[in-house]
C-alpha cells in the first residue's frame, strides 16, 4: 500500500539549556493515521537557528519600540522670555522652565547663547531661568538661547527659547 504524501508538519520541538534543539517530534496526520518521526538532524538545527534569530530580531524591535515611545525628550512653559518696558536699568524677563520626560534621572541642564544680542542667564544649570540685560532707550536686546539637558546616561535633548528685552521710551 502506497503511503498519501505528508501534509505539512505539526511540530514540538525540545531544546537544552543552550537553545540548541535536541528533539523534534514530528506528527503527520494522514486520513486518520498518524505517526511520528525523531528528527535530530543539521537542518532541525538550522531551522532551530532560525527561529532563535527571528525571536532575537523581534525582541530587539518591541525593545526598540519601547525606547521610542520612552525618548528623552524636553519641552518649555513658553517659547519666549520677554520683558517690555518704560524702566530704565537692567531688565528682567519672565521665568522659563524646561521639563526633561523620558531618560534617566537626574538631569543636568546647561543654558547658552545661539544667536543674537547678549543678555546675562540668571540661573544657567537650572531647569528654570530668567534672562537680563540693560538696552539703552528705545533699544530692544533680542536672542535666541538653547538649553541642553543631559540625563544621568549622558543622553542629551535640547530646546531653544527666543529672548527679547526691550526699553521703549513712551512721550506724551
């Protein structure tokens, strides 16, 4: 009697402690006969291989995704500091303050001119500053300063902010 060609395999495969397989049963269904077969062979270790290597790439991309979705990143109350005034002397703008998400804590934070006219930074290694100058009247100060946080990884996010200190002379 002729035996029905072998339909696809329904496999269990057993490995040791190394992740090499040692066993493979298996179990042909062929019009309600079924048998068996150990295959402990080099093309079960290849396959074996194979599917070590597509769980090592699938376990690397949700380890990947997961960092994506936890990305260090910063962001600012307001993307200005700012002060307009009639005042005389050194001006003083709003506080801006840079929250860092994300990352490994503790932060570090460091504020630095990018472009434009210089101010002083009030607090340069903290999350929150204000910015200061002395323009002359009816002169304005405008900037743009950047503030990189490093987290404890020494991972690095920055955001820039625009500063604009004005002295603007009102007659009547």
């Amino acid at each position: 009697m002729a035996r029905a060609p072998k339909p696809p395999p329904v496999a269990t495969p057993i490995v040791d402690s190394d992740g090499r397989l040692t066993q493979a049963w298996y179990r042909y269904l062929t019009g309600g006969v079924s048998y068996s077969d150990n295959i402990n062979s080099g093309v079960s270790q290849a396959l074996a291989a194979a599917a070590a290597a597509q769980a090592t790439a699938s376990a690397a991309s949700q380890t990947a995704q997961a960092a994506q979705s936890n990305a260090f990143t910063v962001t600012v109350d307001t993307p200005t500091a700012e002060i307009i005034s009639t005042a005389t002397g050194t001006l003083v703008t709003n506080s801006v303050t840079v929250t860092a998400s994300g990352g490994t804590a503790p932060y570090t934070y460091a504020w630095a001119r990018v472009s434009g006219d210089v101010v002083t930074i009030t607090s340069s290694t903290a999350a929150s500053t204000t910015f200061s100058g002395a323009p002359a009247i009816n002169e304005t100060l405008t900037g743009e300063y950047r503030c990189t946080v490093t987290d404890n990884v020494a991972a690095t996010a920055t955001i820039t902010v625009g500063v604009t200190i004005a002295n603007i002379l009102i007659t009547g």
